[in-house]
C-alpha cells in the first residue's frame, strides 16, 4: 500500500553521544498502526526514564533495533512524506534506515515559539485541543505521541489553509 503521508514517534536514551533507539511507532494518518515497538540497546544500559517513560529494565527483553530493519525500511518506503515531533532522522539513519528521498514534517518546527522546554508536546497538544495525550508521561505509548502528532499536525494544516483563503 501506499502513502502520502505517515506519522512517527521515535524514543532515544540520551546521552545524545551514545543515544540508541529504544522505541519507533509508525502510524497512518487514519491512526492505523503499522509499527510499534520497544527495543532492547546495545550501547547504553541506563537513561532518565521521566523524559520518554520507558524504563531501562522494560527493554532487556526486547530485540534490537537491528531485528527490525528491513520492516521498518518497507514501511517508510511506501510514503512520500513523513511527520514527526521534533524529527530525529539522524539516529534513523545511523541505524541504517534510509530517508534521503522523503520529505520529513517536524511539527516541531511550525509550533516552536522559545526553542526552549516549554515546545513540548504537551504543550503542543494543549495549544491544538488534543486532550487524548495521557499526563503521566509513564501512561503514554508511542501509539498516544504519534496519535497526538498526527492530530496536530492536521489541526496546524487547518489554521494554515485558512490563513492563505
């Protein structure tokens, strides 16, 4: 199938020197999920959990990124574009996924205001109306961030159609 459009959320570890994936969800933009998962590292065995929720103890039984390469390259292969929050496309293709070819959505970049630790995505949601985003960042699946971008990012599209008309 193809896609114009799909929407992602991406966790890393920190440091950023040594920073590892530890979870991609790939949605369409009809909120159908197409990837979700948690992955084990390779390098780093411990980061702040309270900046993405996932403990570093939840991933030791998960496989590596690498597992899932091909799946995830396929998946991005078939879209034109891909929107993200505060896109991070080099730790994608430092794990060897290619994105030379697609036009990456930050909605990062449209709603930053300071470029400080107030463009979050809470914020975000809370400046588009989106109430679906659990509070508890430890509650939250990468399902609930890419949904939460996915419906910002059409909200943004919104307010941008009716400022051009």
């Amino acid at each position: 199938m193809k896609y114009n459009e799909l929407i992602y959320w991406i966790d890393l570890t920190g440091p950023a020197v040594l920073d590892e994936i530890v979870r991609l969800t790939i949605i369409d933009i009809n909120n159908k999920v197409l990837f979700n998962h948690t992955f084990n590292t390779k390098l780093v065995d411990y980061w702040d959990s309270n900046i993405n929720g996932i403990k570093p103890e939840n991933t030791y039984k998960e496989h590596v990124f690498d597992n899932y390469k091909k799946e995830i390259q396929s998946i991005f292969n078939q879209s034109h574009s891909l929107v993200t929050f505060y896109s991070s496309t080099f730790f994608l293709s430092k794990q060897g996924i290619s994105l030379s070819n697609k036009e990456i959505i930050d909605v990062a970049d449209d709603f930053r205001v300071l470029g400080d630790e107030e463009d979050t995505i809470d914020n975000l949601c809370d400046y588009y109306g989106y109430t679906s985003l659990p509070k508890n960042i430890y509650d939250r699946t990468g399902i609930d961030n890419a949904r939460a971008i996915n419906y910002c990012h059409k909200e943004m599209e919104k307010y941008r159609k009716a400022q051009q008309d």
